[in-house]
C-alpha cells in the first residue's frame, strides 16, 4: 500500500521584535509542539523561512505556542491549519517576516593585521 501523500503545509507569521528574538520564539514553538526543523534559510534581516515536519498531532499546540511567543499568523495560515488533517504526519515551512528589518543586514569585516 502506498501512503498517502499530503501538500506541504505552508505557515506565514509576522515578528514584531528582532529577528533574533523572532526565530528563536519559532524554533521554540516548533520544538514545543513536536515538531523537528529540518532546514532554514535567512534573506537579509527582512525575512526567514524554516522547513518542518513532525506528527499532525502538534498543529493545535502550534498554534499556541506560536501566539504566546508573540508571532500573529496570518488569516491564510490559519484556514491551512483549521483544515489539516492531524492524523497525518505534517511537513511544511514557516515563513517569518521581520517587523522591523531593514533590508540591509550588513557585518563588520575585522581588520586584517600585517
């Protein structure tokens, strides 16, 4: 029999802090509710976006732990989320954009001696 195949699932919240502050309450809401991120990719300080998967089962502690670590979904995250099935393993991302970002993320270069 082959298993069933289920979309990814496709999350997008607003961090109203930095963007430090904003991956380190979604790591930990991901974490909470069970699920492992597999992949995460930066764009400047504007944006993030994290590659999950886990068991179906920790979608509703998701979305609480996404809200109380202060990071609003967005009304599309939340008709994906009401109409996933949870008793399906889950994979999907979680795009983060940063309320205060610049677009200009730049690091300092150390001087080189000699």
């Amino acid at each position: 029999m082959t298993p069933l195949r289920v979309p990814p699932l496709r999350l997008s919240v607003v961090c109203p802090g930095s963007r430090a502050a904003g991956l380190a309450a979604a790591r930990d809401a991901l974490s909470d509710a069970g699920f492992f991120v597999t992949d995460a990719q930066l764009y400047s300080d504007l944006a993030a976006c994290l590659t999950f998967e886990g068991a179906g089962a920790g979608l509703v502690p998701l979305t609480r732990a996404l809200e109380t670590g202060g990071l609003q979904l967005d009304d599309e995250s939340r008709v994906r989320l009401a109409g996933a099935d949870s008793r399906l393993d889950v994979q999907g991302t979680l795009a983060l954009t940063f309320a205060t970002g610049t677009g200009d993320l730049r690091h300092e270069k150390p001087a080189v001696p000699g």
